[in-house]
C-alpha cells in the first residue's frame, strides 16, 4: 500500500483490511444478526482482485443488499467497524464506501443486486462478510458513459475486461444493438466511439473481436 495523498491498495492490502472488517463485524451484535453482510462492488476493486489489469487502486466502492434486515442500522454499524479498520490499520477513512450507490436506487438497486448474486462472481468472501462483482453488463454501461465523457485510459482498459468475461460465461458474442441499448441502463444514449474504442482495444488485449462492434 502507498502512502501519502494517493493512497492505493493491492490485492494482498484488500485481503488484509477485508479480514480485518470480517473480524469487526462478528463484534457488532447487530452486524452478526445480518451476517453473512452481502456486498456488491464495481470499478477499481474488480480491475484489481479479479482482472488484475490495474496493480492497486484507490478504495473499494459498494452497494449493500437493500432487503438486509434493519439495513439502516445495518449500515450505520458497518460504518462503525469500518472506521474501526481505518483507524487500527492506519487507512484512509473512506477506503470502503457506498458512494455507488448513488447510481442505483429504489428498484432498480434491488434488480440489480439480484441480478448480480445471480451473476455468481465472489471478488471476497470471508466468515461474516461477502463481496459480489456487479453485473457486468451494469459495469459495462457505466464504464462506457465515463469513457464517452472522460476518455481515461484505465477506464478504456477496465472496460475491455468485461465483455471476455460476459463472453466466457455466455458462450456468445456481444451485438452492438444489445450494447447500445443499455442506455437504459445509464439513463443516457451511449456514445458510439467509445463503443468503438473498447470494440478496439478489446481486439488489442485478446487478438478477436468480441462481437460485431467494429462494423458500425
């Protein structure tokens, strides 16, 4: 882990300060009741822990399950404990946060979560606590809004990652119909070069083309 203003954490850094809230938790007697605590994350602790194409990054961002018994007190001794970790382990106050969570409300977060514990993918899971990988195609469309915006070039390359594991698991490619229509998804049309640049760099990073992206 790095030190300074741009604190960023490793696979192992995440291991250790996740072992370390799971330790937390079975302290709170209201966080024991909701065990095991069902996460879902996105972004950078997916590039890290399970794409590996990023070294380390800046925090882990999550949704928590909306359905989670007392989920407002819930949330508010989660925070207790996590703040706990920061505060034993030196970290960063908001090293785990739920500042996602913004992008998914009401029912649509509740789909969502349940879509992606459907989806299978455990980036963390100890005794008390389990992280799950959104939905990818969530992911994606967020990552491709950013890149039509942002241009990053680590968004390009977290992006490029997610449709080889949506191909892997569905056995089939991506059409661009099917990926512009997840506009739906970010509430605004999504940019068609940015399609285009994925399309591209996705062919880069694994030698084909993951769909029929680079004909329109």
């Amino acid at each position: 882990m790095t030190s300074g203003r741009g604190v960023t954490f490793s696979t192992e850094d995440f291991h250790q300060a996740l072992l370390a809230l799971d330790s937390e938790i079975a302290k709170s007697k209201n966080l024991r009741a909701a065990a095991p605590i069902k996460l879902l994350s996105a972004g950078g602790f997916v590039a890290v822990t399970l794409f590996h194409n990023r070294n380390s990054t800046q925090d882990i961002d999550y949704i928590i399950d909306p359905d989670t018994k007392n989920v407002t007190k819930v949330k508010e001794k989660l925070q207790k404990a996590i703040s706990a970790v920061a505060q034993k382990r030196g970290l960063v106050e908001k090293w785990i946060n739920s500042r996602m969570e913004v992008f998914a409300v009401g029912e649509t977060k509740r789909h969502l979560f349940y879509d992606s514990i459907a989806q299978g993918v455990v980036l963390w899971q100890g005794t008390n606590l389990i992280i799950y990988a959104a939905k990818w195609e969530w992911s994606l469309a967020r990552k491709l809004k950013r890149i039509g915006s942002e241009r990053r070039h680590i968004d390009v390359s977290d992006a490029v990652e997610i449709p080889a594991q949506m191909v892997q698991q569905n056995g089939g490619p991506l059409s661009y119909e099917l990926v512009k229509s997840w506009n739906t998804i970010v509430y605004t049309p999504l940019d068609d070069a940015a399609i285009k640049q994925v399309a591209e760099a996705f062919v880069t990073r694994f030698g084909y083309a993951v769909s029929q992206l680079l004909e329109n």
